[in-house]
C-alpha cells in the first residue's frame, strides 16, 4: 500500500508501467512480471537512484552553486574587527 508520506513523483511512471503490462495481460499474472522483469527493474532502479541523489542546489540565475574555501591574511587582528 502507498505510504501518504511518500513523495508523489514516480507513481505516474509506475502505473503507466501497469498499464502497458494491462494491454497484454489482463488480468496481472507471475507470467507477464516474468515477461516484463527486465522494465520492472530498470524502473525499480531508476526511482531508486533518484531518490538517493542529493538535491542541486542553484542560484537565483539558475547556475550551480560552487563551494569555493577563501583564506585571508591578516597583519592586525584588532583592524580586522
């Protein structure tokens, strides 16, 4: 059953994949998992690596956020405050 905390995003791409398998076989049975194995897979896989990748973090401009480390020197701390 669903999960409602579930992000919604990929059941479209599950049900399509439902109904291509309804076209051939109706109703679902062990043969046509055993026939479409390799989609059900390959979906299964797809949906799982989207979800474990961080997210890409943009800016206003829509470029890639770059993490960049600065290192100044200092000959006063007392001036720098």
């Amino acid at each position: 059953m669903w999960n409602l905390d579930d992000p919604p995003d990929y059941k479209s791409e599950i049900f399509e994949l439902r109904d291509k398998m309804r076209n051939f076989y109706y109703p679902l049975t062990v043969k046509a998992l055993n026939e479409y194995d390799a989609e059900i897979r390959e979906l299964y896989f797809y949906i799982y690596e989207s979800l474990h990748q961080a997210p890409e973090i943009r800016n206003f401009d829509g470029e890639k956020i770059r993490y960049t480390t600065m290192y100044f020197e200092i000959s006063d701390p007392e001036v720098a405050f």
